[in-house]
C-alpha cells in the first residue's frame, strides 16, 4: 500500500497536512496554514520537491535526537519530520518521504 495526505482542520481554525506511509505512520507534518487553499498548495509542494536530496535539511534536536525538514526551493519549511532514535532512521524516513511524497491520495478531513 503505498501512501498518502491528510488535510484536517485544527481546532484554532488553521489547517495542517500529515504524510503517512503506507503503514498509517506519519512520516511529515506540515506548518500551520491559515487557509485550506495554502494547504493545498503546500501539498503540491511536497509532491513537487520530495524526490530531490537537496530539499532535506538533516538536522538534531536539542536533546540529541535527529530529524528533518522539507524545504520548497524557495527555502521555506513544507514539512518537519519526527524525532528520530538514529541518524539511521532518520535516513530512512527521507527514504519514505521521497518513495511516499508523490502520491495523489488526499484525504480531506478538513
């Protein structure tokens, strides 16, 4: 099974997408956008950037713990991933973002 979006609504009005694997685990949260459209939008822009390397910032936490973030060319933050036990894993989360990114599957709870 291969994976998808989530668009929901937050409870101050805002959206949020979420990116899950084709296990249900979410491999990408969004910042919060304002409008549904903007959302949508940041959507495209993970589908569009996911597959080249260069769009992942590796970064670790400030207790240690590594992660990522996607970035649109223009440098802005798309999605920032999960605190990972391993540079290992979070490696392998790129993985999945980049195998997973592209997909047109939108559930909208939104």
């Amino acid at each position: 099974m291969s994976g998808w979006f989530e668009l929901k609504k937050a409870s101050d009005g805002q959206f949020q997408f979420v990116l899950k694997a084709g296990n249900s685990e979410t491999i990408l949260t969004s910042e919060l956008y304002t409008t549904k459209p903007s959302a949508q939008n940041g959507i495209a822009s993970v589908q569009a950037n996911c597959g080249k390397d260069d769009r992942y910032e590796r970064l670790v936490s400030k207790n240690g713990k590594p992660y990522f973030n996607l970035k649109a060319a223009n440098h802005q933050i798309i999605g920032t991933s999960q605190l990972y036990s391993s540079t290992e894993s979070r490696d392998a989360g790129i993985v999945s973002v980049k195998a997973n990114g592209t997909s047109t599957t939108i559930k909208d709870n939104a």
